[in-house]
C-alpha cells in the first residue's frame, strides 16, 4: 500500500475480515476508534481497511492511536493538564538548508539518502504561518531551520510541526532524527534533532507534528508500544503526535496537512482525531490522491480528543 501499489484491495479486505469484522457489531455507530497495536501491526494502517462492501475503515469513524492503555491515561492526563497559549499558538519549521557536515554524517550511515531540498515542506509551513497569523506563529525555513532554534523554541508553542527529513534508525530508535539546518557557530549542534534529545525537551505543546518520512515507525517494547520519535515526543510532554507510517509524497503531504490545520481552527471545534479524518477524506477525493499511500500514512498517537 505505502508503494501505491494497485492490488491493495485483496490484502486489505481480508485483513480487516481477520482484524476487525469479528467486532463489526460492537463498531456499529462508533465514530471515534482507539486502536492499541501490538508487535508488526504497528506497521498496519488500520485506517485504510476496507470492508465487505469496499469501504475503509476511516469513512465510518476517525480513528487513533495508543503506545497502551497505560500511556494513553497519562497522555490525556498531560491533555487535561494543559493551559491555553493564544498567543504562541503554532511553532513551524520546514525545508532546511542541510550543510555539508550534517549531510556526510548522515550519509556515512545511510548511504541511500540524498537529503534532497523539500519546497513542498517549505510552502507547508509558509502557508501555515499565513493561516494562524504572525502574532500567533513562528515560521523558520532553510538556513533559519537550525537544531538550536527548536530546541529553544519549541517549549513555548502549542502546537509545534516538524517538515523536515526524518530518519529512522531501525538499529537504535532512540537514534532516529530529524534534519536541520546546522550554525556553523554553534559546534555544539550537528543539525540532527535525535529523538533522545527530543525526550528531553520539556514541552507544553498539546500536539507534535511529525510530517516527515517514518516518523511513525521504531522498535517495540511491550507495555510501551512503538519506541521512536513519537514516544520521544509524548516523554517530552506532549499528549498528542501526529506521525507518519511510510515515506510521505509531498505534495499531498502539504496538501493534507493544510485541511488538517483548517481542522483544527475550524468552528465549532472538532477533535484531533477528526481532523486528521476530515482531511483525508478530502484527499481521498481527490483523483490524484485517491489511492490510501497519499493519505493513509499520517496517523495520530495518543490523545486524540
């Protein structure tokens, strides 16, 4: 599915016949589902799972995520706990210019990625920056996208994304990352936001956006779930993470996230969750964006509401 491929449907209709048709009568009329992986379902996007009559799964109900019910309860106690910051409401960062230094030291352990320039990640945030306004938003793109920046910056904001490269480690998650810019000043700082160091940070952010490639995916601990950025990123204090399960096209990931925001700030307000699902819907719609690699990929863990 994550490769676009078109005999999808055969696997995907009967994994949802082994997954979840033994609970159709329970999911009758359920609009919000929490889903609790365990071991390579992980790796499953139960949102696209199509029924009997060929309809996926995130068409009936929006549809989350949880480490474990243990990690869920926290996680929606840290939501609960959270005061609202109007004014520091949307903290961006897209497109980075990657230095020479953070491109080899990247490469030398994996060879296949070429770092390339993200524009699409770049309009994202722009736009975004235009949506919530400049007294409520912060912006940084290429040279400006620096590891310190973030550091510095994203305990203040409510909501923080990340549009940059994202890396995963399948040998040691906690060494997964995601790509900056580096300041040739700060020696300190390799460009390379590793997700041991985002645990560290002490967030009071709502929601952490990971719009980057495999920022879904990591090593499985049992009673924890997935250990990666997005655990990384609920250590770190917040409750909700939006990430990804496969490498992301660009241009539908913009447009995505774009209905995801709108979302978000609509009126009257509607869930993370629902969001997230409104967007795809309307990505689904699309001709071009039809198929479930286009939108299936982004999924969000933790508390949805």
């Amino acid at each position: 599915m994550a490769t676009g491929d078109l005999d999808f449907q055969a696997s995907s209709r009967e994994l949802y016949d082994l997954l979840l048709k033994p609970a159709a009568a329970q999911l009758v009329g359920k609009t919000n589902l929490i889903i609790v992986p365990d071991g390579p379902l992980w790796d499953l996007p139960f949102q696209a799972l199509q029924d009997g009559k060929g309809k996926y799964l995130i068409e009936q109900a929006a549809v989350s995520y949880a480490p474990s019910l243990t990690a869920l309860r926290e996680m929606r106690k840290k939501a609960m706990a959270r005061k609202p910051s109007p004014d520091t409401e949307l903290l961006a960062f897209g497109n980075p210019i990657v230095g020479n230094e953070t491109r080899t030291r990247v490469q030398r352990v994996f060879m296949s990625e070429k770092l390339e320039p993200i524009p699409e990640a770049e309009r994202l945030v722009n736009e975004l920056g235009k949506m919530y306004g400049p007294k409520r938003s912060k912006v940084f793109t290429g040279a400006d996208a620096r590891e310190e920046v973030a550091k510095t910056e994203s305990p203040k904001y409510r909501i923080v994304q990340f549009a940059t490269h994202g890396i995963l480690n399948n040998v040691s998650p906690m060494y997964s990352h995601l790509v900056f810019a580096q300041n040739d000043k700060n020696p300190n700082e390799d460009g390379l936001l590793e997700a041991w160091e985002l645990k560290d940070l002490d967030l009071k952010a709502d929601m952490v956006i990971l719009s980057a490639c495999d920022t879904a995916r990591g090593k499985i601990s049992n009673g924890e779930g997935m250990i990666g950025m997005t655990w990384a990123s609920f250590i770190a204090g917040a409750p909700t993470t939006v990430a990804t399960q496969w490498k992301v096209e660009s241009s539908s990931t913009t447009d995505l996230m774009l209905e995801f925001h709108r979302g978000l700030l609509s009126k009257p307000r509607i869930s993370k969750a629902e969001a997230l699902r409104r967007a795809s819907l309307k990505l689904m719609k699309m001709p071009k964006y039809r198929h479930p690699s286009y939108w299936a990929g982004f999924v969000l863990v933790g508390d949805g509401s």
